[in-house]
C-alpha cells in the first residue's frame, strides 16, 4: 500500500509538472474546494433527514409565497402559528449552528488527519532514507571491513617477513661481534706480547711522521701566502711606477733628481711591502693556528708485530720450553719442599725431645758447675797457697797459639819469637790501621765503598748460592738414580678378575617445551593494532583468559 500511495503521489507531480501556470491550483484553494463540496453534501444530507422530521402544524406552509392567498383565520391560531413558526425557527438556527460547530470540528479533524498524514509521509521517506544510507553504510563498513583485512593479512606476512630478516640480521650481527671480540682479544694478546723497544720505535715514527705533516701544511701555507704577496707586491710596484711618471708628466717632481726618486720610491715600496707582510699570517700563527684545528690523530692504528705466524709459533715453543723446564723446576721443588716438611716435622719432634732432655741436662749441669765453681775456687786457694800459680797454664799456651796464628795472618813475621803482648800490640795497630783506611776510604768514595761492600756480598751469596747448587745437584743425580733403579726394576702384573660395581640407575629428566612464541606475536600485535588475534583465527579486543 506504501508503494502504491508513494507511486501515486509520484504520478500526480508528474501530471502537475505538465499542466500550464492557469491550470495549475494552490494548496490552499484545493483544500477550500473539498470542504465546500462536503458541506453541499452535509445541507443536502440534513435537509433529508428534517423532511422527515415533524415540524409542527404551520411546517407545510413555511415556503409558500406571503403574498398568496391565505384563509382567515383567528387569532388565537394566528398566534399559535407564529409561535410554531418560531419554535422551529428557532430550532433550525441552533441545529444550523450545531451543523456549523460539526463543521468546523470535522474540518479541524481532517486538517490534522493531513497534516498527521503529511507528517507520516515525512518520516516514511525519511526512514526510507534512512534505511538506504544505513544500508550504504553498511555495505561501506563491510568493504572497509574487508580492505582492512586484507592489508592486515598483508601488514602481518610483512611483519613476519621483517621479523625473519631482523632475526636473521641480529644473528649475523651477533656473530660478527663475537668474531670483533675475539680479534680484540687476540689483538690485546698480540700487544702484550709486543716487545716495548719496538712498540716505542713504531710511536717515535708516528710521532715524527704527524710532526711531518704539520712541517708540510706550514710550508705549502706559507708558499700560498708569498705567492700572494709577490702579486701584491708587483701590483703595488706597477701602482708605484704609474704614481711617479704621473707626478714627472705633471712636472711636480722636475726639481728632484732620479736617485731622490729612486729612494723616495724604494722607501714607499718598503713601507707598502710591510704593511702587506702585516696583514698576512705568519709561521707561528700558522702553527698555533694548526695546533688549534688540524692537530689531531690520524687514527691510523699501531702496525702488528707479528707479521708472519711461524714467529708467533717460535715466541709460543719457546714460553712452553720454559714453562716445561719451570714446571719440572716447581715439581721437583714441591718435592723437596714436601721432604723437607717431613724432616721438619721429624726433626722439630726429634729436637723437641732433645731439647727437653738438654734443658734437663743444663739444669743438672749448671747445678754441678756450681758445685764445680766451688770446689775449684778451694783448689784455686790450694794451688795458689803451695805453689804460686793460678793454674792457667794450659790457657795461656791456647791463647799463645791463637795469637801468633792471628799475627800471622796479619802478614808479620814472627821468626824472632816475639812475646804475647807484643804480638797483641801488633795485631791491635794493625786493626786500627786498617779501620781507619776503610773510614778514609768511605769518606773519600763512599759510592766505591758501597760498591765493594756489595760486590764481597754478593761473592758471599755466589758462594753459599753455589755451594746449595752443589747439594742440589747431588740430590737430583740421587734422585733420578733412584728413578732409573724403580724403572729397570722388573714390573708387578695383577693377576685375578678387577672387581666390578654396579652402577646407578639412568636418571631420565623430561624437558617440558611450551611454544610462547605465536603468544608473544599476538600479543605485540594487539598492543600495536588493538586487536588480538588467536591460534584459531578468532579476533578480539584483548587477550581471552585461561579458564582452569
């Protein structure tokens, strides 16, 4: 029915559009011309319906003509007439009016009934309007929807072909580092193995090669700057020249003669060569200037020593020739070390005894020494008392001894049998005779002095150094006799089966993987674009939880 009315209406404007301008109707006198066609339709149903109402005595003669004939009558039905005729008179102005008031209602009614029907019209072709754009809408969403998820699926292959390439890249990158530290590393191991004396030759020759190069720059600067000061030179000569034959040609200078102008035009050619010297740099202010911009490293690294890996080879067998010669030393020096530890501890218990049977000893002893004291200070008194002696015979003829030995090895000469005393007297002038060169000695040269003290020092240590050499030596020999002596002695076998334990069971350990890696992916791409996408393809707005 929408359809038909909306077709209808459609039909209609076309017909409208088609009429002539004085064919053609207002709104408003449409309207007025369907009322007026319902109220001829209304008077003529009404005056039906009074036909058939009673209106009185005097309703048959109510439109007769006045002026006819009428029959006499009296006045009491004159009166009941007119009062009649009032009566309905007056009954069909309040119907008349009731009539007009239903009018007017009905009228307002259909008015409203239009404008609702208008209105209803309205929002039919609004709605209609609106369905087609939601639809469009719609349609539109859906082809957005689906070009949106056409470049994720694009976006996402290109994320994973990045990621690929980013792993890819950072793996390389990694193994390119490792290999950097490793070169750094053997590199530092080179440089330590460097012998200074040629690290220090290679930094003099850089140092002479970056003095060479500001010597170079200074000098090719200072070429350019008398390069141009000759050109400024000739120019100011040439200006020179022309000022003077002006000067000549205008007759100024006719009084002067050509040595005046000679000096008067080398005095303003040296005056002008100053003043273009000044304005130029000089070699200190090219070198403070280099020192200040251009006096930096080249960044040109030290050259290795090593240049061929036969010498790096030869350095390493001959650290291990001695690194095998300081074990052996080490070894055989934990052994005698051990030994001695062991004697030590024997000894320390051997002497602990000893000691505490020599303390014991001394006690005893110097409890007899003093019984000895006193019965020698009562032989003493007996000796003295018989014979006249002290009894210090046989140490007078000891101490004899010792002092010629030591008058001896003074260098005298002790053929002529000097007494005690004098060679005592001699022996003790000799000693400060010696003492006092030694003093002078020191005092003139204290460095000779301290020299020669070391140096009788050192023979000292070189002495006793050798003779431990010689122990030392006497104990290996003793030693790897002993070895050579264990290793042509015959050789044990072992007879009978090895004894056999059982051995413990398998410990087998299950190792759990759980895949996180299409978590994470999804997760990153969620926080980047919002929208979550499981392992079953389902999209959503967060992360799903786990339910237990």
């Amino acid at each position: 029915m929408r359809e038909e009315e909306r077709q209808k209406r459609a039909e209609e404007r076309e017909m409208f559009k088609k009429l002539k301008v004085w064919e053609k109707t207002t709104a408003a006198s449409r309207i007025h011309r369907i009322q007026r066609f319902k109220d001829e339709d209304l008077l003529q149903d009404k005056t039906q319906k009074d036909a058939s109402v009673f209106l009185g005595p005097g309703a048959a003669t109510m439109g007769r003509d006045p002026h006819s004939r009428r029959e006499k009558e009296n006045i009491a039905d004159f009166v009941a007439k007119k009062r009649e005729m009032f009566l309905v008179q007056m009954s069909l102005d309040v119907k008349k009016a009731e009539i007009f008031k239903l009018d007017d209602k009905a009228r307002m009614k259909e008015e409203a009934l239009r404008k609702s029907g208008q209105m209803l019209d309205e929002d039919i072709t609004r709605f209609d309007r609106f369905l087609q754009g939601n639809d469009a809408k719609a349609h539109r969403a859906m082809k957005h929807a689906e070009d949106m998820t056409k470049k994720k699926q694009e976006k996402l292959q290109r994320i994973k072909h990045l990621k690929a390439q980013i792993s890819a890249i950072q793996s390389e990158i990694s193994k390119h580092k490792e290999q950097k530290e490793e070169c750094i590393k053997y590199k530092l191991f080179l440089d330590k193995l460097t012998p200074s004396e040629w690290r220090e030759r290679q930094e003099d020759q850089k140092r002479q090669r970056r003095i060479n190069r500001k010597i170079d720059w200074v000098q090719d600067q200072l070429g350019i700057i008398n390069r141009k000061m000759q050109q400024e030179l000739d120019q100011e000569e040439s200006m020179i020249e022309q000022e003077f034959l002006e000067r000549r040609q205008r007759g100024r200078g006719k009084k002067k003669t050509e040595q005046d102008e000679e000096r008067e035009k080398a005095g303003e050619l040296e005056k002008r060569r100053r003043q273009i010297r000044k304005k130029h740099r000089t070699q200190e202010q090219l070198e403070r200037e280099y020192m200040d911009t251009l006096d930096c490293d080249s960044g040109e690294e030290l050259p290795l020593y090593f240049q061929v890996p036969k010498h790096l080879l030869d350095i390493f067998t001959q650290l291990e020739e001695q690194n095998l010669f300081l074990i052996q030393n080490s070894q055989e020096t934990e052994q005698q070390l051990e030994e001695i530890q062991q004697k030590y501890g024997e000894a320390k218990l051997s002497q602990g005894k000893r000691i505490e049977f020599l303390t014991q000893n001394i006690r005893e002893t110097e409890k007899k020494r003093e019984e000895e004291k006193v019965l020698c200070a009562e032989l003493k008194q007996r000796i003295s008392t018989k014979s006249g002696t002290n009894g210090t015979t046989e140490l007078l003829k000891e101490l004899t001894a010792k002092t010629a030995e030591v008058f001896r090895t003074c260098g005298f000469d002790s053929d002529h049998d000097p007494g005690t005393l004098q060679m005592l007297a001699s022996i003790e002038q000799k000693l400060e005779e010696l003492l006092a060169n030694l003093e002078e000695a020191e005092s003139r040269d204290p460095e000779q002095y301290q020299k020669l003290e070391r140096e009788a020092e050192k023979a000292r240590r070189e002495k006793v150094r050798q003779q431990r050499v010689e122990i030392q030596t006497q104990k290996n020999e003793e030693r790897l006799r002993q070895s050579l002596m264990r290793s042509q002695a015959p050789v044990h076998k072992k007879t009978g089966k090895q004894i056999m334990f059982r051995s413990p069971p398998l410990h087998q350990e299950k190792k759990v993987v759980r895949d996180t890696d299409d978590d994470a992916e999804a997760e990153e791409l969620a926080r980047k674009f919002g929208i979550y996408v499981a392992k079953d393809g389902q999209c959503g707005a967060s992360k799903p939880e786990k339910q237990d």
